[in-house]
C-alpha cells in the first residue's frame, strides 16, 4: 500500500488529480484511509471542490474528525458556506 500512497502523494502534489482519481480507482487493491485523506487534503491545497466531494464521499466515514474540518475548508475557500455549515454539522452530530 506503501507504493501507491506515494504515487497517489506525488501526482497530488503536483496537481494531477484527476490523474490521481483514475490511479486509485485502477489500483488492484482496496485503497485505505491514507490514500483518500492525501486527495482530499490535495484538493484543499488546489481548491478542487468536485474531486474533493468525492474524496469525502468515500472517507468521511472514518473516526478522523480532521477529516470534516478539512471538507468544511475546501467548501469555506470556495464560499460555499452552507455546505461548509452542513459538513459542521454533520461533523458535531458523530
């Protein structure tokens, strides 16, 4: 899993990601929390709010409540502030 964190972790820095959705969506192996949490973070750094949702989609549901405070960033830079209201909610509701 090692290997493919950091590919995901290069091609996020760099800014591919739509190249880093198609690589973990074509790994062999179930991608985990690490991997996802590296997207997300990389579409608040590039302020992609679409990949960023789907990141969230599939890691949100994990015990990190970082993860929330990120999603409600990537919505708060955007100036989407309901759904930045929404994802606090959420968040103090778990």
């Amino acid at each position: 899993m090692e290997q493919f964190a950091c590919v995901v972790d290069l091609l996020a820095r760099a800014g591919q990601l739509e190249d880093v959705v198609q690589f973990i969506t074509s790994m062999p192996i179930k991608p985990d929390k690490s991997i996802w949490g590296d997207l997300l973070a990389a579409c608040q750094a590039h302020q992609n709010i679409i990949i960023g949702n789907l990141a969230a989609l599939f890691w949100l549901k994990s015990e990190n409540p970082g993860n929330y405070v990120t999603l409600s960033n990537i919505y708060a830079k955007a100036g989407r502030w309901s759904d930045e209201v929404a994802v606090r909610k959420l968040m103090e509701s778990t």
